[in-house]
C-alpha cells in the first residue's frame, strides 16, 4: 500500500486534490441555482429546469468529443482550456443579470465539463503504472464524494439561493486549479502526451462503434445508470409524497448523507475484493443491487430497513463507479484512451431517461403504489445484465484466442 501512495504521479494528485475543491464549489452553487432563478430572478420552473438540463444535454452531446480532442491536440491544451473555460463560465455565472444568461452560462458548464472529465481520466491513465491506476481512479472516485458531501453544506452556509457569490469562490477555485496545472505542465513534471494528428472524427467514431466489447459495454452501462438515477430523482419525488411514511423529504435527506458516508467507508474493502475479478463482473453485481433495492422500496417502509436499502444501492453503486474507468482503460486502444473515455460519456444518457420515465410512472400510478413503480424500474435496470454478460463472454473469448496464438507461436 505504501509503494502505491509513492508511485502516484505529482499531476495525478494535483487532479485529485483538484477534483475535491472542483466539486465542492460546482455543488455550493449548481445545485442551487434554480431556487435561485426561480425565487430571485422570478423565472418560471419550466425555464430553470431548461438551464439545469443545458448542462447535461450539451455535456452528452460534447463527451465524444472532448476525449477525441485530447487525443488529437494533446491532454495539455485540452485540460487547460476546460478549467480557464471554467473560471470563465463561474464569473459569468456571478455576472449574469439576464435569465437567459444563465442558460448560456451552464451549457457552457456542460461543455467544459465534456472536455475535461474524458482528459483527466485518460492522462491519469497516461502518467500512471498499470499496477497503480485502480488505486488513482479509486483516490478520484473518493476526491468526488467528498467535494459533493461539503459542497452543498457550504452552499447552504453562504445562502446560495439568494446570492451568487458561490459562483465567485468557484471561480476563484478553478483559477488556482489551473495555474498549478499550468505550471506542471511548463516546468515537465508531466510527460507530454503523443497527439495522434491523423485520426479523423469519423475514424475514431468507427473504431468505437466497430468495438464489439466497448459498444455492448457502452448500453449495458448506460441501462445501470438508468437504475442509479432513480436515486435523486423519483425516489426523492416518492419520499417526499409517501402517504407510507412521515416526513419523507426529512428521511430523503438522512438518505443522502447516508449514501455519502457508505460510499466513502466502504469503497476501498469493495475495491479490494473485486479487483480479484473482471471489471465487467462488478458492473454486473453493481446492476443487481441496485435493482434488488429499487424492488425494495415497493414493500419496505420502516426506517431500519429503508437504511438497509440505501446501503445496498450505495454498494451497488460504489460497484458500478469505482470499476468502470478501469474497464475503459482495459478496453481502449492505447493510441485512442481519451476517444474511448469520452464516447463512454454517453452512458449518461441513462440519467436524463431514469428521471423522466420514473416521473412517467409517478404520474400515472402515484405514490400510493409503490410496487407498481419500482418493479417496473427495477425490471428495467435489469436489462443491463444481459449486455454486461454478452460484454464478458466476448472479453473472454478474445482473451483465450490472444492466449491460443500465443502457445502456438511459442
């Protein structure tokens, strides 16, 4: 454990401990941002629920993208570009006057964001051993769980709902997150990435599509976070409308906490276990729980076994995010690691589906029944297993002929 904190690169912890204050100042403000264009700039909820999908629309749009970028031109100037293009989008944020400001402002959000999540994951896979790079996924996995337990705390704290000087302190964070990147890059601490100038867009979009174990990993991966957006979406909805329990949106919001500290306190010995196995093994196990607990929710409504419940999905989702950056890299042409981390962006497609189908059910059965909801999401979920299977048999099969021509040639 000791040489694995040694070999860690002086960039990967410059993005980890980046990551922890990136995320904590996106969520002391974001999440608060349609209180606050509805409650102080008077916009409607259709508006700023708009400006909260931009981000996400314009982020799965762009995630191919991103990742092609930094393959093309080279992580450097494509990671720079993401965090000053946030200090930019932040102070807009804090600048903005006009309502439709903030809709520009937050799908530039989702642009930035779509340059550098599929950057940073495929240069921390750059500058780090084989050996190590489960362990530096796992340190960015945590760094992203405790941004997100601060965050919104300090947001609270300094009234982001009325005020936009969180916005300004993101800002200033992302400022700082890029000089020091910016150094490290100018004083060689990182290795320049090879840039691979040939490769066209319609090249490395047939590379990923002629993929047989990346596309039906791709699917099968986008149908589980189907199943995990249900968590902070309908779940929140029938909580907060239960007529099986008192004061559900009190209880939503000891559920969260929960998932936060189950998630930081189990991901490592989870981590250790399953390393043992396949990545895709583990998405498979993630999908399971993940629908066994939705299945719960349609019978379960006592407090002991609502925690029971959370714990099992923080699981199954401490499973799904804590492997699949190892698959990605496992799965990716060497030459192509941004292409590949990038195009998995979306599987976020899942998550804007999740939201509006459990709405769907919602509306069409209400909270007054349960079973009728989350079986039919957790029915649902389930359709991922057969893609995560299909996914490992063909990753097996390509490891046993590799394994063939190997005895042959030897």
């Amino acid at each position: 454990m000791k040489q694995k904190w040694q070999n860690i690169h002086p960039l990967s912890w410059t993005i980890i401990v980046g990551t922890i204050f990136g995320r904590m100042g996106t969520t002391m403000s974001i999440p608060f941002l349609a209180i606050y264009l509805t409650q102080v700039k008077g916009a409607s909820a259709a508006f700023a629920g708009a400006v909260i999908a931009a981000s996400s629309l314009i982020g799965i749009a762009a995630s191919f993208y991103g990742g092609y970028l930094s393959d093309r031109f080279g992580r450097k100037k494509i990671m720079l570009l993401s965090i000053f293009g946030w200090v930019l989008v932040f102070a807009g944020f804090a600048l903005a006057d006009r309502v439709w400001t903030f809709f520009l402002m937050n799908a530039l959000n989702g642009l930035c964001r779509a340059l550098f999540e599929p950057t940073s994951r495929a240069l921390l896979s750059d500058v780090s051993k084989p050996e190590t790079r489960l362990f530096v996924f796992n340190l960015r996995y945590t760094a992203i769980n405790l941004g997100v337990v601060f965050g919104p705390l300090l947001g609270l704290y300094l009234g982001s709902s009325k005020t936009t000087l969180p916005f300004v302190i993101a800002a200033f964070i992302y400022l700082i997150y890029g000089a020091v990147l910016a150094l490290q890059f100018r004083n060689r601490i990182v290795p320049v990435t090879e840039t691979n100038r040939r490769i066209r867009v319609k090249d490395a979009l047939q590379v990923t599509r002629t993929d047989r174990v990346f596309s039906i990993t791709l699917i099968g991966s986008m149908i589980c976070l189907f199943g995990y957006s249900h968590f902070t979406s309908t779940i929140a909805q029938y909580m907060s409308a239960s007529p099986f329990m008192e004061d559900g949106t009190k209880l939503f919001g000891m559920m969260l906490t929960l998932n936060a500290v189950v998630v930081l306190v189990t991901q490592y010995p989870i981590v250790h276990i399953a390393k043992r196995f396949s990545p895709v093994l583990s998405l498979i196990a993630g999908n399971v729980l993940i629908s066994i607990s939705l299945f719960s929710l349609s019978f379960f409504h006592d407090l002991l076994l609502i925690i029971l419940i959370v714990v099992l999905f923080t699981i199954g989702e401490v499973l799904l995010f804590s492997m699949m950056d190892i698959l990605i890299d496992h799965i990716a042409r060497p030459e192509l690691k941004g292409t590949y981390f990038g195009a998995m962006g979306f599987t976020q497609l899942g998550s804007v589906i999740g939201p509006w189908a459990g709405g769907m059910l919602l509306d069409a059965f209400g909270a007054e029944k349960p079973f009728f909801i989350f079986s039919s999401l957790a029915l649902a979920t389930l359709c991922g297993v057969p893609f995560l299977i299909a996914a490992f048999r063909v990753m097996e099969a390509q490891k046993a002929n590799i394994h063939s021509e190997n005895t042959l040639n030897h």
